[in-house]
C-alpha cells in the first residue's frame, strides 16, 4: 500500500487482501463519547489503535475479510468507594468479520460468535475503537487503593476508629516459622 492509510476512512476491502496492519494513537480530545463524567477529569488520555487485516476461509471455504483490533487508553472517572478522580486503564482486543450488506451483517450477526460489520470503501476506524472502548468502560470504577481514608460515619460513640495501620506482610511474617 503506497498511499498512507486514514482510519477514519479505511477500505476494508484493499485491507484485509494486503493482510494490513495499521497503528497509530489519537488525542483523546477526539473521542467525545468517551466522558462521561466530564467534572474533575483531566480529560481523556491518548487512545492508542492497531488493526490488522486479514482473509480467512468461512465455513463453504470462501474468503471472508476480517480485522482484529486492539485499543487501550486511560480514562479520568470518579471512585464508587472515595468519589475521588481515578485514572482507569481500558484495553480491548476484538474480532470483527465483514459483509457487503447491512441486511447480511444484520442476518449473520445473530447467527454467528463473532461481531460482523458491514464492509466499506471508507470504514471510520477510530469511530469502532471508540463503540468497543465505551463497552469496556467498569460499571464501577474503584482505586485499586483509595488514596483518602474513606470517612465513615460513626453512629455508636463507643466505636473507635484507631489510626493503628496493619501491615497484612508483616503478619504474614510473623505467622512464617523457620524452615528447620
Ligand atoms: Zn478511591
């Protein structure tokens, strides 16, 4: 392929027969679907794509024009646990067939595992790696460690909240006894 490839306006066809692969990463800031929590973000990270086209034999034997895609970016959303900003990392890996009609994508996509799209001279890349990112998005997002002591309202008086951290290695340690 001579001419530099636009994912925005790809030709699946010439793609998949050539086995392409096409890479490359785009602002965030093209993705507008992807905030949905616009307050104390930083916006959306760099969304980094590859695809990679290919032909592969269906069932009868034909060849059936394919694309595998990747994607991954860092998304600003809110901690259901401390409602502080954390950065949630969102990857997908996916496998998309593709027909010549939308009524034949529509059948086949009920009938079959795999995602079928409707071939196209000038297929919005970018616009599918945005769908499969937004359904990649967690239900509810979480700080692996929340940063904040989340703050916890005390009805009982006599329950004391000590500021006592336990290590859980340390006791690991101390439960370890020496090999002998
Ligand atoms: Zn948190």
């Amino acid at each position: 392929m001579n001419a530099p490839l636009n994912p925005r306006r790809l030709s699946i066809a010439p793609f998949t027969q050539a086995a392409a692969r096409l890479s490359g990463s785009r602002s965030g800031s093209e993705f507008g679907r992807l905030l949905p929590e616009p307050e104390g973000s930083q916006g959306v990270g760099e969304v980094f794509f590859e695809a990679f086209g290919e032909l592969r034999p269906n069932a009868k034997g034909a060849m059936s024009p394919w694309i595998r895609l990747e994607a991954h970016t860092t998304l600003p959303m809110v901690c259901q646990r401390c409602l502080e900003p954390v950065d949630v990392e969102i990857a997908v890996s996916r496998e998309f067939r593709f027909v010549a009609t939308e009524a034949q994508a529509e059948l086949e996509d009920d009938q079959s595992e795999e995602d079928v799209l409707v071939s196209a001279p000038d297929f919005d890349l970018l616009a599918l790696v945005e769908d499969e990112l937004l359904m990649a998005l967690p239900p509810s997002p979480k700080h692996q460690q929340c940063p904040h002591r989340v703050k916890l309202a005390v009805a009982d008086k006599d329950f004391v909240v000590t500021d006592e951290v336990v290590n859980p290695f340390a006791v690991l340690g101390q439960l370890k006894t020496p090999k002998g």
